[in-house]
C-alpha cells in the first residue's frame, strides 16, 4: 500500500501547482531567464511526468520504488503535513478496500466529475457499489454508516440489526476491524 499511495500522488496530484515562488533575483532555469520580481508557477504534474525522473512516466505502477515525486513539495516549504497525510491515505484505502473488496465504479471512469479547480484537484464524488455495503446507484443505502457507539441510531438506521451492521460487518468482524485500525493509527516512523 505504500508504494501504491506514493504511486497514486505522482500520477495524479491533487496540488497540481506548488506555492507560488518569487525570483528575489535574475535567475536562470534551464536557459531561461527569470527576473528579478517575477512571479514563478512550479508545475508538480509536469514535473511528475518527467522521463529523466521516472521509467515510463505516463503509466500507472502502484510498485514503483524509488518514487522520488513532488507530491509535498520539496526543499524549505515541504508539506508539514506529510506523515499525517501519508497515514490518512494509507489506511483510508487500505481500510476501504479490505471492507468493500468488491469495490466497483457505477459509471464508466471517464463520467467521473471532477471540481473545479486547478490548484487542488479532486473527484465530486465516487459513485460506486459493494455487495457487502451499499450502492450509490440508489439515494438508499443498502447499510448505513453510523457510528457503533451510538447504538440507538445505528438500530433506528438498520431495521435488522443481527444483519445490517456496520459496513456489512458482524460484531466480530467488526471488533476485529476495530483493532485493525487502532493498529494502524500506531503508525510507523517515515
Ligand atoms: C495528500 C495530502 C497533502 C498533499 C498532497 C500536500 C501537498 C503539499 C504541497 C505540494 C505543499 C507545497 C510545497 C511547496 O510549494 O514547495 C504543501 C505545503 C504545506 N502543507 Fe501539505 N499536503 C497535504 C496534506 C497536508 C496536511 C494534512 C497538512 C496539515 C495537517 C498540510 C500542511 C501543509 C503546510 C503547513 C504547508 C506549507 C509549508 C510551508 O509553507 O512551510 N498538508 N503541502
């Protein structure tokens, strides 16, 4: 999962652009001349499609390592976020796709919405189906998500408790995802 998160950071950032730089002084990239006062834009995609950087840069390879991206930036404004943002990615995928193995669209990929912005791209939203959950084909899910430590609700959501539990889970299932997670949220040093 790691080299896949890493893998799906290069592909397809969501900040497309760093933090915008200013030239402080002549400065010269790559033959080109930047003014002093100049506003510079540092595309990350671009950079991220770079044959010299990366083998077949164009493909997808969730086991690509090395994976030296740009993703967080680099140098003095590197992300300060990273180890949080690299752990949340880490185990919302591998958390959604242990619970719902059977994962699938509910449109064809190239349907997908995307919002509108350039600086932090990013889906609508991800319509799709699981045989052990719920289907975003129909306004009802076929098991709510309600917190387990609101009994109460999660009974009132799902008429027949012994069977909808949460996620598509039995208790067992569900204590022992629980501990997953609490495994998880340990982290490991980066
Ligand atoms: C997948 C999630 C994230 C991505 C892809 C991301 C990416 C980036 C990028 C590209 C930069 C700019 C680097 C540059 O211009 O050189 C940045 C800066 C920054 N990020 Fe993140 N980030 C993420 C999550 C987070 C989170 C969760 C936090 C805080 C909890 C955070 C806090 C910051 C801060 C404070 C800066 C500015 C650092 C500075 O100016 O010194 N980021 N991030």
């Amino acid at each position: 999962m790691p080299t896949a998160a890493e893998e799906l950071l290069r592909f397809d950032p969501p900040p497309q652009l760093a933090i915008r730089r200013f030239a402080v002084a002549d400065v010269d990239i790559g033959g080109t001349t930047v003014p002093a006062g100049d506003t510079v834009m540092l595309s990350l995609a671009s950079a991220h499609r770079d044959p010299d950087r990366f083998t077949d840069p164009d493909a997808l390879d969730l086991t690509r390592d090395p994976n030296p991206h740009l993703g967080f930036g680099h140098g003095p404004l590197f992300c300060l976020g990273v180890g949080l943002a690299r752990m949340e990615a880490e185990t919302g995928i591998e958390t959604l796709l242990r619970r719902f193995p059977d994962l699938t669209l509910d449109v064809p990929a190239n349907d997908l919405r995307r919002r509108p912005s350039f600086r932090n791209r990013g889906l609508c939203e991800l319509p799709s189906s699981s045989e052990r959950g719920f289907s975003t084909k129909s306004r009802e899910p076929r098991v709510r998500l309600v917190s387990p430590r609101k009994p109460a609700a999660r009974e009132a959501a799902n008429p027949r408790p012994s069977e909808r539990h949460l996620g598509g889970l039995n208790p067992s299932e569900l204590a022992q995802e629980q501990q997953h997670t609490n495994q998880l949220r340990g982290g490991r040093p980066r």
